[in-house]
C-alpha cells in the first residue's frame, strides 16, 4: 500500500495524501501562489476533516526543516535516511578519530570525489549551517546532512571517518 499518493488540482496546484502507519490521514495541497494547506482527517470517519492549518510558503519550509530534522534530531537517532527515489538525505555524525576532522569540506574535495553533498552541518552546540561553502570546517561531533545516491552517500561517510576513499 502507498502511504503518499500524488494528484494534479488543475488552476490550483498539487495535491498530496499521506496515509500514516498509525493509521491517520493527512492531506496537503500546494497551491501555485505558495500557500499550503494541511489537513487532518478523523479516523472514525476518513471523509470529515477534523482540522487545517495554512501556511506561506516561508512558514512551510521552516515546518519541513522541523519535521525533517533540520532544527533538532533526537538524541536517540545515529543516523536516519530519507530516500526520494534514488536519491537519499542521511544524517551522520562526525566520530572521534574521524581522519576529516578539522579539514574544510573543500580540502576534502567532498562532491569531486564522491558525488554527493554535504547540505547542512549542526554543531555539537546546536547551530545549524545550511549549505555550507568549501570553506567549512569538518568538527568532531557535528552531525553532517548528506545528500546523494546511496553509493555516494557511503562514499562521502568515508571519506570523513578515513580520509580517503
């Protein structure tokens, strides 16, 4: 079974439903002007909508940085992949001893030599660098947001722990 399922909602924008292992539903409507639409659904009674949030689209990307974990991970998680068809969003902390440590993403040559990308560091103090330059500093602790194909994504992980591939 499908969890998400995708329609067009022409002169509107897209429409998204995500049916969740818990058994709730969500929908979402993206509309072309940017604003979303969130709604839930009773589970008594999939047909009645029991409450909907909009949001800007600014507002709705800070949401899915929340949800995504962007702005906190639980402390209980090492590591979680996200998949978007082959590509994979993993979260990976930097070790003790990781040969990178200290070394700019660029001294690492990070996408020259393994495809993927590195898109967002969050330090052991909890600041978060989205999109860090070559110029970032690898840390010990930090936890790294990759981006890539699973193979490149191995790579990258280590290429930070060994210093080379």
């Amino acid at each position: 079974m499908d969890l998400i399922r995708e329609s067009d909602l022409p002169g509107i924008g897209r429409k998204f439903q995500i049916n969740t292992r818990s058994g709730d539903k969500l929908v979402v409507v993206i509309h072309d002007d940017g604003r979303r639409e969130i709604y839930h659904f009773d589970n008594d009674d999939p047909e009645e909508s029991i409450s909907m949030v909009t949001l800007d689209d600014a507002e709705a990307r800070r949401v899915a940085g929340i949800i995504g974990g962007m702005s906190y991970m639980p402390r209980d998680l090492e590591s979680v992949d996200v998949c978007f068809d082959e590509m994979f969003i993993e979260w990976y902390k930097v070790e003790p001893g990781a040969k990178s440590a200290g070394m700019t993403i660029g001294d690492l040559g990070i996408r020259k030599r393994t495809g993927a990308t590195i898109i967002a560091i969050v330090k052991r103090d909890q600041i978060k660098i989205i999109n860090p330059g070559p110029e970032q500093i690898i840390r010990e602790g930090a936890t790294l947001v990759i981006l890539g194909e699973r193979a490149k994504v191995k790579a990258c992980k280590h290429l930070i722990q060994h210093g080379s591939l």
